[in-house]
C-alpha cells in the first residue's frame, strides 16, 4: 500500500467537491493508500475549513475529520525543517519525513516545484491517481 501526506489544500477540496481530492479519501476506506498526517496539520484543515470563505458548516468538517482520523496514521515531527519560504509547507515535509510517506499530494505550487524531497514524491492528486 502507498503512502502519502495529504496537504490541507487536498483535503479541503476532498470535504467541499467531488473529484480526485476525494478518489484518494475513498482509496484510503478502502485500503489501498495509508494516509499520513500530524496534530499540526490536522488543526491547520480544522482552522482553514472553518474558513468563511469556504461555506462549511462545523458539523461538515467534523464528520469528514472524524472519517480522517479512522483511515490516517497520525505521527509527531521531532525535527524542524527550513526547506520552504512557507513554515506550513515545512510542516507538511518535516510530517512525511516522520511517517515515512512515499508521497506528499499537493495543490501548492511551492511544494510541487520541489518534485521530490529525501526521496519523497511530491505530486497532485491527479498525478498520484495516474501513477497507481
């Protein structure tokens, strides 16, 4: 089974639309991608879902966070990482590199243009699906 960190921006268009953000939540239900996350990036979707620019409702972004929490493994960084110009982007690095991740799945420019990181593909979620 792959493994990968889903960045907030993938999992905040896997809660509001259909498409491929929400193929990979369906893919880890069913066993074929273990995803991995840490408290820190789980508190950061909590606070950018609740966003009022998104129209979500607290008790949507508490039953997909709920659905999270049962299909990931939840690791804590015990390094600290300067790679990016973005701390949160850091974060997202510093959580696959604990967890062993294969991947990183992101919308985030700053993070794909790394390609791959410590042997870490950093894809869309388009380019992951493909690769499968």
């Amino acid at each position: 089974m792959k493994s990968a960190v889903l960045d907030t921006n993938v999992l905040i268009s896997a809660l509001g639309w259909e498409g491929n953000e929400r193929r990979l939540l369906r893919f880890a239900s069913q066993g074929r991608l273990m995803i991995v996350t840490s408290s820190a990036l789980l508190a950061e979707f909590k606070r950018m879902a609740l966003h009022p620019k998104f129209d979500f409702t607290e008790a949507e972004v508490e039953e997909f966070f709920d659905g999270l929490i049962e299909v990931a493994s939840v690791v804590e960084p015990n390094m600290s990482l300067d790679i990016t110009r973005d701390p949160k982007d850091n974060m997202v690095l510093e959580c696959a590199l604990e967890g062993r991740a294969e991947y990183v799945i992101s919308g985030d420019n700053d993070l794909l243009s790394l390609d791959e990181f410590k042997d870490i593909r950093i894809v869309t979620a388009k380019e992951f699906l493909e690769s499968i």
